[in-house]
C-alpha cells in the first residue's frame, strides 16, 4: 500500500475488496497520500477492523467507503 500511496497519488478508485494482507496503516497511508481519492473499497478485508474503518468515515467524510 505504501507504493500505491507514494506512485499513485492521482488515484480516483482504489479496490481491495477482500485482502487480507491490508491493513489500516496501509488504508491510512493512501488515503492521506492520494488526494483525488474519491471511492475506497476495502470491504471483507480481515486486517482492517471496525474501529479503523469507523475512524476514516469520520476522519474522511469526502470519500465513499464500502467497507
């Protein structure tokens, strides 16, 4: 996550819908690296718990998470 937060900071869309290797550090990483980001889903991704999910809808009310 962290290239795709550094190379990608144009990003739009992002699916990762059903990784396990992410984690909310990562989420964390591209959603303050890549400021066109308007869709993350991140649903069924069994590193990222609710807390972490419940914090970036608060934290990011712009983006639309499916999470």
């Amino acid at each position: 996550m962290s290239h795709i937060a550094v190379r990608c900071s144009s990003l739009v869309a992002l699916c990762v819908s059903g990784c396990s290797r992410i984690s909310q550090v990562g989420l964390g990483l591209v959603t303050g690296n890549c400021k066109s980001l308007q869709l993350l889903d991140a649903s069924n991704c069994r590193s990222v718990v609710d807390a972490a999910r419940d914090q970036l809808r608060v934290f990011f009310p712009r983006f639309v998470f499916d999470v």
